[in-house]
C-alpha cells in the first residue's frame, strides 16, 4: 500500500496527481478499469479523494466515466489523437511565435531538455517532454492561449504515451527539440513556429497515420 506523504495540499490532490501520473507513464492503460475501492487500498485513503480525483480526471478528458462500464483509463485512437494534435498544431506554434517575438525566458525549456537526456526511463522522459512543450508556449504573454493548451496537454500526453509504447521514437523527437530550441533561442519566431509545427504533424502521422489521412481528405473538401 502506498502511504500518503505529509504535507500535502489535500488528499484529493494528491490521489489525482498520482493516478494522472500513472496513466502519462502507461502504468495505467487505456481502457484499465478504476476501482475506487482498490485506488483508496492503494493510496491509504478513504473512497471520497478517489472519487472527487477521478471526477478531475474525467472532466480534463484522460478518463471515461460510464453508467454501466465504472471509470476506466480513456481510449487512444485516430479520431481522439486527430482532435488533440489539430489543436496543438492551431494554437502551439503561434504561442512559441508569440513567446519568441516577446524576448520571453525559455530556460525552463532548455532545463527539460536536459532532464529528458538525463532520463532513466519512458516515465521521467514522458514529463520531461510535456514540460518541454509547455515551456514555449506559456510565456507567449496572453494567459487565455496558455490555458487553453494546458486543456489538452495531459490528452496529448496520454497520446504520446500510448504511441511511445508501440514505437519508441523519442530519439527522433529530443532531436527535433533540440533544432526548435536553437531558432527560439537565435530569434528565429518564423522558424521555430515552422520547425514545432512540422514536429507535431510528423508525430501524429507516424504514430496514427489514419488520423493525418483523414485530415488530409478534410483538407481537400475545405
């Protein structure tokens, strides 16, 4: 059983950090079904924290709550993954353009980078790429377009997840970082705009290539 750490902000909080944790890092899988009598043995904690934590979670979109099913880890699939990344690739190079142009800080970026090369494992590796992502678009100086990408940064994340377990490919992608942070960094807002949108779009097409193709049709109807 894991004991609680003390202090903490509250048990809820801390019952969904933890079950968000494990389903960023694929401790928990799609479609895992969520006891709340089990989840409350695990954390030592009475069933109401599990119960609220999991409401959260169900409300940011990483888990499904159904009448006759319970609560269980959300699916990954083309539809979900296509919904996600067309508001990543919308929204995210615009907020690094914007973060660039502004002269921001973005040495929390190029910390998580370093965290991520010094990763042990797919789990810490995961994080270090989310913080990543949300180091370049939230100094983009309108708090309104950083919360609106905080909204589907952990159902990117569990995409990530999913498609990492398949095809581990985060070789490609710290490269990749590594040339975005360059042209933020050189001042470049045009280019690295370009180089964060191509990274998204050659993530989700590798990882679901349905999903790039039915985008493509869509783009053709347009």
């Amino acid at each position: 059983m894991t004991s609680v750490p003390t202090p903490i902000p509250s048990r809820t909080q801390y019952v969904l950090e933890e079950i968000k944790r494990r389903i960023l890092t694929g401790r928990l899988t799609p479609g895992q079904a969520l006891v709340e009598t089990d989840l409350a043995a695990q954390f030592g904690v009475s069933k109401t924290p599990v119960r609220e934590a999991l409401k959260t979670l169900a409300g940011t979109g990483l888990v499904v709550m159904s009448q006759y099913k319970g609560v269980t880890v959300r699916m990954v699939d083309a539809d979900m993954a296509r919904e996600v990344y067309d508001v990543r690739l919308l929204l995210e190079p615009e907020a690094l353009k914007r973060a660039v142009r502004r002269g921001a800080s973005l040495d929390a970026a190029r910390d998580a980078l370093t965290q991520a090369e010094r990763a042990t494992d797919t789990a810490e590796r995961s994080l270090a790429n989310r913080e990543f992502h949300r180091a370049l678009y939230l100094p983009c100086g309108n708090p309104l377009l950083g919360r609106m990408l905080d909204e589907v940064r952990d159902q990117a994340a569990l995409v990530s997840a999913v498609a990492w377990a398949a095809d581990p490919s985060w070789e490609r992608e710290a490269g990749e970082h590594q040339e975005i942070l360059r042209l933020a960094l050189a001042g470049d807002a045009d280019g690295a705009g370009r180089a964060l949108h191509a990274h998204i779009a050659s993530f989700v097409e590798r990882a679901f290539p349905e999903a790039g193709s039915a985008a493509q049709e869509e783009d053709g109807q347009a």
